[in-house]
C-alpha cells in the first residue's frame, strides 16, 4: 500500500474578540478531496491568536461561555508586558490562544474525521480586531 499526502487550506473571515467559527464541514470535505480514507490529519491555524480545538457547536457556548472562560484566565484589561512592548491591545489574545493552543491532530477513520454526534472541529480567533484566518490542513494515509 502506499502511503500518499494531501495538503489543503480553509480561509475564514473572523470577527475577533474569541469569535468561534464552525470548520467542520470544511475538515470533511478536504478529506473527501484527499481520497484518503485512513490515515492522520492535522490542522493548523496560522498566527499567534487564533486556535483551533473541538466543541459543541452551541449558542451558549459559542457566544458566551468560551469568552467567558477567557476573560476569567486572561482579562482583556489586564496588564501585559507585550502591549507595552509593542503598544498595541492584544497581549491577553496571544496568552489565550497559547492556552488552546494552534493545531488539531485526528484520526482519519473510513474517509472521514470521527468526531461525535456533539462535536465540531473550531476555529476561536483571540484578536482585537477582525481577521481573515488561514487554516493548513494535512492529511496522510491511505
């Protein structure tokens, strides 16, 4: 067997300020576009305050709670070291976007990614200021 890669992009326009964007069916589709139906994916957001994780898809979560979370763990008025640095208002976006981190990693079972009935692949951008988000996906298999 032999073993093949693909490489693919998601393009998303983001409003900022921990804006949870749903890129599930865009995951899917690149692997059905890879014709790798078992294998491993990874997914990486480009830049340093956006991440990428899975959840609930939800409106509370969505709307509320992930904001919510962060704000308790890195407050938007706090004081960072990086604002002065560079003087600008987005220290707090790169501590959370550390905090959940840049990249997915996913089984590629049957020609698809296995999440469960609940769980959907996400991009959060963390930043001030609206953004268009880069997301490289790599998928390997066969």
């Amino acid at each position: 067997m032999d073993m093949k890669t693909f490489t693919g992009e998601i393009t998303r326009q983001t409003k900022g300020n921990s804006h949870v964007v749903n890129i599930t069916q865009d995951v899917q589709a690149l692997i059905r576009q890879s014709g790798i139906r078992e294998g491993q994916l990874t997914a990486m957001v480009i830049g340093s305050t956006a991440a990428l994780t899975t959840l609930e898809f939800e409106p509370g979560l969505v709307n509320t709670d992930v904001a919510a979370m962060m704000e308790r763990i890195a407050p938007e008025d706090g004081a960072y070291v990086h604002e002065a640095t560079w003087g600008d208002d987005n220290g707090h976006s790169h501590l959370r976007a550390a905090l959940m981190g840049p990249s997915l990693a996913m089984p590629v079972v049957d020609g698809h990614a296995p999440l469960g009935t609940w769980q959907q692949v996400v991009l959060v951008d963390f930043d001030t200021r609206p953004r268009q988000r880069r997301v490289v996906v790599n998928i390997i298999g066969e």
